[in-house]
C-alpha cells in the first residue's frame, strides 16, 4: 500500500511538515511511504532573488514526481504554501500536466488529502486546501482532512495551524517561524489518518 506525498516547498516549512506526513504513514502496517517533489517553475535567478537557493539545496535530495507516478499509488498527500489564498502555481502546473489520467480515470477512488503552509495565521490556509479538494474532487479522489479526534487543532493556549481540512503550518513574513510539535503532530496525524484509510479502501 503506497502513499505518496507529492509537495512543493520554497523555504522547506511544507518540506518538514511532509516529512511528518510520511512518519504518520509508517505508524500504519505495510503502509509504505514515498516523497516526492512537484517540479519548478522558476529560474536559478528567480530563486535566488527570493533568498530560496539555500533551502532548495536542502531538498534537492528529494526525486523529482512525474505525473503517471500518481496513478502507481493507493492514496496521495498533496503539500502546498499559500500563494494569495490558493496552492502554489508549481503545483497547479504539474496537476494541469493530468489531463491524460482523468482522461483515463485513473486516480478515481484513490484517497486525496492535502496539508498547507503560509505565513500568516490568518493567511489563506484554509482558503488553499479548501480550493486544492476542488481539483482532487474532479479527479474523482476520495478526500480525507484532518478529524477532530486530532485533539492538538482545538489548543488555544498557543497559536497553531490545523483546521479539519488538514495540517498546517504558520512560517512567519520572514519564514522564521519553523512547524511547532503540535503542527508537527498534526501533519503525522494526517499520515496516519489517510494510511488508515487507504488500506481499508485496499482491502474491500
Ligand atoms: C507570491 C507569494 C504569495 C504568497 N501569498 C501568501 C498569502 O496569501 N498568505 C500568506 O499568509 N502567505 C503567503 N505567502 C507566504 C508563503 O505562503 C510562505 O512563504 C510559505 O508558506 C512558506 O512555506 P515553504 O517554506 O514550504 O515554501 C506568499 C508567498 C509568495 C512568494
């Protein structure tokens, strides 16, 4: 049973909290967890414009997902930092690159989930994944967030991200906030969440 965690990361908050996703998954047995990078779409200069270089070399190590990968696994966990509200135009790119598996159907009845990332609180976490489920639902994925039996998305003693559309992470204007345990919590929690899930859809 494969999960594959598909994310696009400019700084590397979405990248930590992927990670956490795929520690989620492992919890579950014989849930195999696999991460991958959507492409870029920027220059070498464009990034380093936007103080990027740093953190891209960080993941570098991370392959590179094409999209017939998708149709290889059993659920997908899609990450994303807010860009004006919605998911960043790396992903939309690489999920307007799917035509041919819709054309297909083949990522009908594969679980879908989605995690988030943005600088502010108030940012557009929800707005981004809410949106995100619009595209997986025309794919015909099944969409699984965040339940509120993650107890860590009802804490008011500290700000956090989390809502029941997904984990989430507050980055900062500067991106010098890094995922707290809870939202660390919350990502391994979704992981799981969707491992869980998928198997059970497995073996029906
Ligand atoms: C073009 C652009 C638009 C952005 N729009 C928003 C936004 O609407 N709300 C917000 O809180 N942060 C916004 N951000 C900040 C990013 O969401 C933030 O840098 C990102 O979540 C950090 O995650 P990463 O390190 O994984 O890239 C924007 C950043 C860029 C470059």
């Amino acid at each position: 049973m494969k999960v594959l965690i598909v994310y696009y990361s400019m700084y590397g908050h979405i990248h930590r909290m992927a990670q956490a996703v795929a520690e989620g998954v492992k919890e579950v047995a014989g849930a195999e967890a696999v991460l991958r990078r959507v492409p870029e779409t920027l220059s070498q200069e464009i990034l380093g414009k936007m103080g990027a270089l740093e953190a891209q070399k960080s993941m570098a190590h991370i392959p590179i997902c094409t999209v017939d990968e998708l149709a290889t696994a059993d659920a997908v966990v899609f990450g994303t930092p807010t860009r004006f509200g919605n998911m960043c135009g790396q992903m939309r790119q690489f999920l307007d690159a799917t035509g041919g598996l819709w054309q297909k159907g083949a990522l009908v009845g594969k679980v879908g989930s989605v995690f988030a990332s943005s600088a502010t609180q108030h940012g557009g976490q929800e707005s981004t994944i809410l949106s995100f489920h619009i595209t997986l639902l025309h794919q015909g994925f099944v969409i699984v967030g965040l339940p509120y039996t993650f107890q860590g998305q009802m804490r008011i003693d500290e700000i956090t991200g989390g809502s029941p559309y997904g984990a989430s992470t507050i980055a900062g204007g500067q991106g010098e906030r890094l995922p707290t345990e809870n939202e660390l919590d919350s990502a391994r929690y979704q992981g799981k969440h969707v491992a869980t899930i998928a198997s059970k859809l497995a073996r029906s």
